[in-house]
C-alpha cells in the first residue's frame, strides 16, 4: 500500500466493504447519496478509515464525509441501543482527531434523522428509554 497523506493515526480500512452491517447504515447511506445527488456532500465513504486510539486499539468510524465545503466529517450511525464501548471508542477518536467533525447517528421513532455534532469534553446526548 501506498504511503498516504492521512493525519498521522488514521490508516486505510484493509478489507473493502461490500455490505453494511445493519439496515440503519444502508438507510443512512441512502440519506448520505441523496445529499450528494444535491450538491450538500462531495463524497461519502463507507468505513474506509481505522482511526488509532491506542496502541493495538482502532476505532472503525461508520462514514466519512466530505462535504461542500471541503470540511472532513466522521458520522457514527447507532440504533436504539448502542454499547457503551462503542460510545467511548467514539469521544475517544473524536477528541484526538479534529481535524474532522464527528456526528453521532440516531433514528428517531418518526424515521427521521437525528445528527448530533460531538463537542470535545461533553456528553452524548441521552436516549430515551421506552
């Protein structure tokens, strides 16, 4: 593999995905398509970055993004329950790589979309319990 002009702990995802791993992030792919059909996103890529967070530690963000205006953004698309791991591999990366903005993924009960922009040093938002 080529050297390439990444940040210094990102890396290429080894293995091309063919398949998403849930229906939510096909739909968000969709969604993501839609705003590139647009003109609102350049280009949408699925898991095509490991970021490091420690040694032997990687976080597999969901989608990168970039947008209209040449900005980088890492979006993380979770269901209705999402693993507080997950959670912290998120901030984890987000805090040591902003560079890009990250967004935290969630589907509303209507179908509707709900991107949150993480803010270094504050908390997810909290999800509702049914």
């Amino acid at each position: 593999m080529k050297k390439s002009a990444l940040p210094v702990g990102i890396k290429l995802s080894e293995v091309p995905r063919k398949k998403f791993r849930s229906q939510l992030e096909a739909d968000f792919a969709n969604h993501l398509e839609y705003h590139k059909s647009m003109g609102t996103i350049s280009l949408w890529l699925h898991e095509p970055f490991k970021v490091r967070l420690a040694e032997g530690v990687w976080f597999l963000p969901d989608f990168f993004v970039l947008r209209d205006n040449c900005l980088p953004a890492f979006y993380e698309v979770k269901g209705e329950y999402s693993r507080r791991l997950g959670e912290v591999k998120f901030k984890t990366a987000a805090e040591h790589n902003d560079w890009a903005d990250w967004f935290w993924v969630t589907r509303r009960a209507d179908g509707a979309w709900e991107i949150k922009c993480y803010q270094a040093g504050k908390a997810l938002p909290k999800k509702k319990k049914h």
